[in-house]
C-alpha cells in the first residue's frame, strides 16, 4: 500500500511569502536604480519593518562586501527569518546580515546606501506628522549618498470592498479590502489562504492603514530632508498586463490597481 504525502503543517510567514515576495526581484530593482541614481553600486542596506527579511539576506548573499540590517518590533518574523533565511546563509554571509528588534523611528544602525520600506508597512502611520518623523529617521539613517525606497499602492479597486484571488500551486490567497473611508483614508485590507482541500483560513493577517497617495509621499520625503524624490510606474506587456519593468515618470494613466515605487535621494 502506497502511503499519502503528509501535508507540511500551516505557516503564515511560508505561505506569505509564497504569495507576494520575490527576494531576488527586489534586490535586482536596488541595484538598478541606485546605479541609475548615483552611478555607482549599493554595498549596504536597511530594510525597516523588516518581518523576516527575506530581502536582506539575499542582499548580504550578493558577495563579501554586501551588509544588510533589518529592523523590526516584532520578534516572530524575526525568528522565522533567522531560522528560515539566515540560515541557509554560508557562515560568512550570515556575520554580515544583523537582525535588530527595534522601533524603526528611535533604531539607529550604521548609515547605509539604500533604505526601504516595502509592503506598504509605513502606512500604519495615520498621521502625517507620525509619518514626517519616520521620514526624518529614515533620513537619518542613510549615508551622503543614500537612498530611501517605498512600494505603494493605489488605483479605484483599491478603494473598493472587494476581494482578490490568486491561485498559486496547492492554495490560493485572498487579498480583501475590508473597509475604506473615504473621509479620512482609513482603510482595512486582510490575507487568507485556502490551502487545496481544507478550509479557507482567514485574516492570517490583517492591516488597518491610511492609504498615502504618490504626492503626498513625495512631498513629505522632501519636507523630511530629501534633495528630490523620484516616482516609479510599470511598464506594459502585450496584453496590456504589467511587464515588471520600472520607469521614472511624472505623468501615468490610471488604472483599477497598481502597485509602484518612490525612490527619494538623499
């Protein structure tokens, strides 16, 4: 008799990153534009809100002159990336990758090329003088030729209450838009996975936001410090579908969701 495959047990931060991260892909955008920006090469990193930084691993796993500092307040993800990603680092590349658990907006790091924060994780800031002071501490983390990278996301369907599914091999994750203000910009988004043959899971994980708008950003970044600021938008395919490819413009068509980049030079 033929034994059935036992299923690998539920892990949010597995199935998460399964989901929306491509280390390697971030890391590649880094290089490219921080070269196109200050014609030289990215060395050092900081990657606040870091959760298991899956990024900065594979930017410390670049050569012996890449370092890495991840920066984040909660000490779950942070041991998940520890075991999961540090790990699997050679001995020589794992010195040069630091796990810090700390509030980005009082930890201070040595100064670095590139800071960022992607996932959207700055818009816990409902303020905007809660969000001018993290600017500032990102500022001040980077060195005389720093720059400080944010992904953000926009379009009417982010507006919307409404429901995404992408179907990725053995499950399917739900990107839910539970609640948006349009007063204020309060909004609610939520993860679910559906794991084939079992129940959905929902709400592994859930984000009460402000959702922040490219000018607003723009103009905080600058106010915060920033010499220039610098926004991003994707490039088509054939079929009118994003084609990965990241160009600096001013002027976009609008379209129901979009996800992009603000890189603001220090």
């Amino acid at each position: 008799m033929s034994k059935s495959k036992v299923k690998e047990p539920f892990n949010k931060y597995v199935y998460y990153e399964r989901a929306v991260q491509n280390p390697q892909n971030e890391v590649d955008f880094f290089n490219e534009k921080y070269e196109e920006i200050r014609k030289k090469k990215a060395k050092t990193l900081r990657e606040d809100f870091c959760g298991t930084a899956a990024i900065s691993c594979a930017w410390v796993d670049q050569s012996s002159e890449h370092f890495a500092w991840g920066v984040d307040l909660d000490p779950e993800p942070i041991e998940y990336g520890k075991e999961n990603h540090l790990a699997k680092l050679d001995a020589e590349s794992q010195k040069r990758m630091t796990y810090i658990e700390g509030n980005v907006l009082n930890t201070d790091t040595p100064q670095v090329d590139i800071c960022f924060a992607f996932n959207f994780s700055y818009f816990i800031f409902k303020k905007r003088k809660e969000l001018l002071e993290y600017f500032k501490a990102a500022y001040k983390s980077l060195n005389k030729d720093g720059v400080f990278f944010l992904d953000l996301f926009g379009g009417p369907d982010s507006q919307t209450v409404m429901t995404d599914v992408i179907t990725h091999p053995g499950f399917k994750y739900y990107w839910e838009c539970q609640m948006f203000n349009p007063m204020t910009n309060d909004c609610r988004f939520a993860i679910h996975f559906k794991r084939k043959g079992e129940q959905k899971k929902k709400d592994v994980f859930v984000y009460n936001w402000r959702m922040w708008t490219m000018m607003e950003l723009r103009e905080m970044l600058e106010e915060a410090g920033f010499k220039t600021t610098i926004g991003y938008w994707e490039g088509e395919d054939d079929e009118g579908d994003g084609n990965g490819e990241f160009f600096a413009t001013d002027e976009a068509e609008n379209c129901d969701a979009w996800v992009t980049y603000i890189a603001a030079v220090k």
